[in-house]
C-alpha cells in the first residue's frame, strides 16, 4: 500500500529481458514476464526469496499436479465446480503431472513455512493454463480464478503437507524401496556364493576368531532388509492425509466429503492406500511422520555407511592393506599416482549417508517447529526428506551395479590371513583352558612360531591332536569345535 494515499501500490520492476504483462491483485499491479503461466503472487515472491539456489525437486512437483488434478476431480464430483472449469483445470494439473511446467516453478524452497508461495504459485499456474485452454488470455483470471476455482475448498495449510504426504509416500515406495532391494539383492548373492571361504574374522580391528566372507555379506544384506522393513513401517502414517483441514484444522470452506472423495481419488490414481487423516489438526500441526521417515533413513545411512566402509577397509591395498577383496577398476586413477584403483563408490557411498545424517537433523528440529496449529518448516522438511530419499535409491543402485556385482574374493590372501591367524587358539579353550591356551598364543606371537609349534614347545597339545581340534572351516558355526572326542 502507499503510506502516503492508502491505495494499492504499482510494482514497477520490470523483470529483466523479454516482453512483460501487466496483473492486477489485492496489492496492486505487477509486471510479468509474457511468456509465463504464474500470476501476481508468484511473481511478487520471486522477487521477495531471493534466497539461495534450492528448489523443489521434480517429485514435489508432480505431487503439486496430482494434488490439484484430485482436488478438482473431487470438487466436480461433489457439484462444487462445473464440469468445464474441471476439465479445464484437471488438464492443466496433468501437464504439471506430466512434468511440462517445471519451469512453472521458480521459487526456493527458502519461502513462507506453511509452504503457501509454491500453492499459490500452482493455483496461479493452473488457472491461467485452464484460462487459455477455454480460450481466454493469460492473467484473465477468468472463467477460472486461482483462488476460487483451483483452490476451492482448500488452504496453503493443508493442501501443502497432503502434497508433501504424496511426494514421499512416491518416492519411498516407487525409488527408494526398490532400489534398496536391488542392493540387497546383490549382497545376498554374494553371501550364497561365498558361504564356503574361511577368512579371518575381526573385532575392534583386530584379528578374531574365523568366519566366511559369506556370513559378512550376508550380515550387510540383513541391515539392508531391516531398513526397507523400517521404511515399510512409517508408510501407514504417511498413508494418512490432512487434506480437508484447510486454514486450521476445522474444514471451515470445504464440502463435508471433501477430504473422503479427494482421497479416494488419490488412491484411485497412485494406487496406493491413501485415507483422509481423521485428525486434521495433528497433520497439519505437527510432522512427526515426517521425522519418522527421515529417523528410517537416517538409520539406512548408518548401515550403509559401515557396508560402504567395510568393503573399502576388505579391499584395502593391493599389496599393503587387507587386500581380502579385489575392487573393481572403474577406469578411474590418481591425477599423479599412475594406474591406482581407488574404491571410489565407497566413498560416493558413504558420503551420501553423510548428507542424509545431516538431513536427518533439519527434519529434526523442523519438525519441532509445529506452534500451535501449524507447523511452520514444511518447505525445508519435504525438501531434505526427498534429497535423503533420492541420494539413498541413487547410491544403492550405484553400489550394487558398480561394486557389489563387480567385487571378487582374493583366496589365496583370504587363506594366507588365516593361516597366520592367531585367535585360532580360541578352539583349544575348551580342551585345555583359556589360561593355557593364552600362553600359546603369546609364546607364538612373542617368538614367531606358528599356534602348533608353541603348543608343542609348551607339551600342552599333541601336534595330532592340535590338526584335529583347530579346524578354521569347523570354527564358523556353534558347538563344532566341541566334537570329535578329547
């Protein structure tokens, strides 16, 4: 407003570049660029969050044009709008849908936390889309208005969180959960295919007691399954949206089965279960939900971190570090060191479940941002839930297909670890006691003899007996160091 007169002021700034149009809204006049589907609104906060470079990923997007497609599906379908407006509307929605206005979408995710500037950006989108399908000009804001007709029955409050129900609940189950798989899939593989390979097991680092490659893999295909399970687990809340809430929870401006038919559109779409919240005012205020999904990932991160990490310190070498497995060469090197392999999808790896820890801490104190009956992060909360989903399914497909399926066992290693092993001792506890056997075993390291010559030395095992008791391949599994007689 002008202070001076009281009337709406004429914004002046003409975007730079190209022929312009000229809106009208509540707050005066606005210059747009011609070519442009978004309105007043849109325009005014592009100029106002001007506010680093994060924007909203195509899955937020797409969920933005189901949203607004099931919402004018719903409002026809109740006689709230006419069916012309509808189809107009609802065609206009699917192109958005269909990923033909991502350039529609100018603004950061930095913006008003009920997410209101991105809802009012599609309402403007959408009305003008429709506007000129039934032949009128862009800004007519007629026969369709953004607010009367896209908007109808809704508010920013609920319509942005049911949006960003949808993106996740997409994201989860049509990316990240098969790509999970896909990984499991790999690493259990492996553990069939290497289940008869003895290696040298390691506790704190150190040389331990046997076990297979195999048992390895096959314990980092079981933290890959328990995460899909854990994702699998938050998708029953996520299932439950608050659409229907409008400004605070009460449903004031909307038809009473509003929310119903909107989620039985939904899921008529998606084909996923998706129920109307019968408790609009916790959907709206608070997104525990949402911290519920990114505790899942950020538990995914942490197991794929130590995967990631394991097989980097297994593949260590080629000549002076573990050397138990033989990373592939992906064509990558060193800029001065010629020919060296790197684990390089390790490190892609467990980068990403850093970012994904780090996410894991916005959606935290984001989601404890919930005052009252808003909550007021949701821009920043759905943003870092699809970068940690995304980055997830992408580096778990990266590391099956250009780790995992490309490693090999390097046996004779694997055997020659093994054979120098000295926690092979620990089978000769249960013949001749822990005390007797830690003698061996320092004897052994202190003199550099093998476990069977010590125990000899010391005349507390028979070289006969010793070949007969400490068998690496019987050390693997419970109870078979104890047959076979004394």
């Amino acid at each position: 407003m002008d202070e001076t007169t009281g009337t709406p002021r004429t914004e002046t700034a003409t975007p730079p570049g190209g022929a312009t149009r000229t809106e009208t809204d509540s707050l005066g006049t606005i210059d747009i660029p011609a070519e442009r589907y978004w309105g007043p609104q849109t325009e005014r906060a592009r100029r106002l969050f001007r506010i680093g470079s994060e924007h909203f990923p195509p899955a937020l997007i797409r969920a933005v044009g189901l949203h607004k497609w099931a919402c004018a599906e719903a409002n026809r379908r109740l006689g709230e709008l006419p069916n012309e407006l509808a189809t107009a509307i609802k065609q206009a929605a699917q192109e958005i849908v269909d990923g033909k206005r991502d350039a529609e979408f100018p603004l950061p995710v930095w913006q008003t936390g009920s997410g209101t500037q991105t809802n009012m950006n599609a309402n403007e989108v959408i009305a003008n889309r429709a506007n000129e399908i039934l032949g009128q000009p862009l800004g007519s804001r007629k026969p369709v208005h953004p607010n009367d007709h896209v908007n109808r029955g809704q508010s920013s409050n609920d319509n942005f969180p049911t949006m960003m129900h949808i993106a996740a609940v997409e994201m989860v189950e049509g990316r990240l959960i098969p790509a999970l798989g896909r990984l499991h899939a790999a690493l259990w593989k492996r553990s069939q295919e290497w289940a008869d390979i003895v290696k040298v097991g390691r506790t704190h680092l150190m040389d331990a007691v046997p076990v297979t490659l195999g048992q390895e893999f096959a314990a980092w295909a079981r933290q890959v399954e328990l995460g899909i399970e854990r994702l699998r687990a938050c998708l029953p809340r996520l299932l439950l949206l608050p659409q229907g809430g409008t400004a605070v929870g009460t449903g004031l401006n909307r038809h009473r089965d509003f929310d119903r038919v909107f989620c039985e559109i939904v899921a008529e779409r998606i084909g996923l279960a998706f129920q109307p919240n019968p408790n609009k005012f916790e959907g709206m205020g608070a997104h525990d939900a949402f911290v519920e999904l990114s505790g899942a990932m950020n538990t995914i991160a942490v197991s794929l971190n130590k995967i990631g990490s394991d097989i980097r310190l297994l593949g260590s070498g080629p000549r002076s570090g573990l050397t138990e497995l033989i990373i592939p060469a992906d064509g990558l090197s060193s800029s001065i060191m010629p020919g060296k392999t790197n684990p390089t999808q390790s490190e892609a790896l467990t980068m990403v479940c850093a970012q994904v820890m780090g996410n894991n801490v916005t959606v935290t104190i984001a989601g404890a941002q919930g005052h009252l009956e808003l909550n007021v992060f949701k821009p920043v909360i759905i943003q870092a839930v699809l970068q940690s989903a995304t980055l997830l399914a992408d580096a778990s497909e990266s590391f099956a297909a250009n780790m995992v399926e490309k490693l090999e066992p390097n046996r004779e290693r694997i055997a020659e670890n093994l054979a120098k092993s000295l926690m092979l001792v620990t089978a000769l506890n249960p013949r001749i006691g822990y005390d007797k056997a830690v003698q061996i075993g320092k004897k052994a390291l202190a003199e550099n003899l093998t476990l069977k010559e010590a125990a000899q030395q010391l005349g507390f095992v028979r070289p006969e007996d010793f070949d007969r008791w400490v068998r690496p391949e019987r050390m693997v599994e419970p109870g078979a160091t104890l047959e076979g007689g004394g």
